[in-house]
C-alpha cells in the first residue's frame, strides 16, 4: 500500500489525473474503473483538459462505474448517469458502447442484472485501475458497515449515514434514494490497481481505519488492506489521524527512487 500525501483537493485530484493518464498511454484499451463525488470533479476536469490538449484518447478506453442510485433515471440531475455525462463523457471521445453505469431503473430480477455486470466486466479483461472515494463510515461503492469482504455487484441498502450525507443533493421535500446496485468488495479487489483519494477532515477517521486499523466489515474500505497495489491520495486534513505519516513519506520518497513509474 502507498500513501501520498497532498497539501489539497486540487493537488490530489491532478496527481490522480496524471496516473490514469499514464496507464492510458501505456495501454489505450484501458478497463477504467469509474466514481463518481466532489473528489472526482478535479480528477475528470484534468481529463478532460489532457483531451482537448490532444495528449489523451479515450476511445479505445472502457469503463465501469461503481454504482448508481436504485430508482433514478439517467436522466435525474442527482443520478450518477447524469453526474459522468457531466463531468467526463460529454467531453471526451469514450465511445457509448464501451460506457457502462449500473441502471438504477431496473425492476424485477436484480441478482440476474447484477450478474451480467459482474460479466460484462469478465468479459472486457477485468478492471485495470478502479478509482475510489471514501464515505465518513468507511464505504468504498456503496458497501456500507457489514459489507462481506467477498461480496460481488448487488442490490445494497444505505444506511442512515449515507442517507444523510446524500439529503443535502436533493430538493427539499424530496426523498433521497434508499438503495443502489453497486459493485461488491470482492468485485473491486480483483481490479489490478486501485487508487483511493480523500480530502478533507471529515474523512480523517475512515482514512486511519482504513489504512492503519484491523481489516474488518465495519470499514468496508480496511479490506484494501489485502490488494497488492493500492496506493492513497489524501491531503494533509484526510491524513491527520495517521499514525505513521514520517514513514509514509519516507516509502515515498524511497519509491520515487527505485520505482518512479508508479508516481507518473
């Protein structure tokens, strides 16, 4: 596990930009593992950038989105269909077809729409980088406390917390969604690398379970803990409750000696 500690938002976000961007170059057809969130915003805008500067193509890459609200059409300005559209596809060249976002407008047989996008991944060669945000109890997707280490693509029920923390994007008097199809624990560990960006003090408690505490269902994000290539991107606030900051940043400068390319 790396840990890279950023003095901001803007600096996490173009530090993670730069990654994927790398990963691109090195191989266009590119399995991208797609968040949404207030974290992301920066990471998609230097994408983009990196696109109308003509140093990046997106055609041949594909990508699979974490999650999505149940009951949303793509439509709904709080939808995470709307929020990738907006953010990021609008305005590069991802071809539609090599798109895919959970529909949180199915009905009926969700564990069979679950499988065929668990298979829909299989089939595109597994996700090459997945990109991650945190929520305040440790949840990665939309796996909340309890979530099985194994679990795979599923219909999950929001907690209260979440449900909270989703309220204030929502018109008043509207009700914010109870559930999301999202992708499992299990799912995102088989991605071949995984880079989780947090900002901010509210984040400060998972970061520190997380990376330094037991692995364990109550922080669904402590199970990183068993990928071989996670790497953190937090600002100083996110890492305040770390209790190892000097060697993180002594790993760090040791990996930029002896393996520069996992830092460009």
């Amino acid at each position: 596990m790396l840990v890279i500690l950023k003095r901001n938002d803007e600096e996490i976000s173009l530090q993670a930009a730069q990654l994927i961007a790398t990963a691109v170059h090195k191989k266009p057809a590119l399995v991208l593992g797609l968040a949404t969130g207030s974290t992301m915003v920066g990471v998609y805008k230097h994408l983009v950038g990196l696109h109308r500067q003509g140093s990046l193509d997106f055609s041949r890459v594909v990508t699979f989105n974490l999650d999505e609200y149940l009951g949303l059409p793509a439509a709904h300005p709080q939808s995470f269909h709307h929020f990738m559209h907006e953010n990021l596809f609008a305005h590069v060249n991802v071809l539609p077809r090599n798109i895919h976002i959970p529909d949180g407008t199915i009905r009926g047989n969700y564990d069979q729409y679950c499988a065929s996008y668990e298979q829909a991944i299989r089939k595109a060669g597994g996700i090459d980088i997945q990109l991650l945000g945190i929520g305040r109890n440790g949840h990665i997707g939309f796996n909340e406390p309890t979530s099985s280490i194994g679990s795979r693509t599923r219909l999950k029920v929001l907690s209260q917390e979440t449900l909270d923390d989703n309220s204030k994007f929502f018109a008043p008097g509207e009700e914010s969604p109870r559930c999301a199809i999202t992708m499992g624990i299990g799912t995102i560990l088989e991605a071949r690398k995984v880079l989780l960006l947090a900002a901010g003090p509210s984040k400060a408690a998972p970061v520190a379970k997380s990376i330094e505490g037991p692995i364990t269902s109550a922080v669904s994000a402590s199970a990183l803990q068993l990928h071989p290539d996670v790497t953190f991107i937090i600002d100083d606030a996110a890492a305040s409750q770390l209790t190892q900051r000097d060697y993180y940043l002594r790993v760090l400068q040791m990996t930029a000696l002896l393996t520069p390319d996992r830092l460009s």
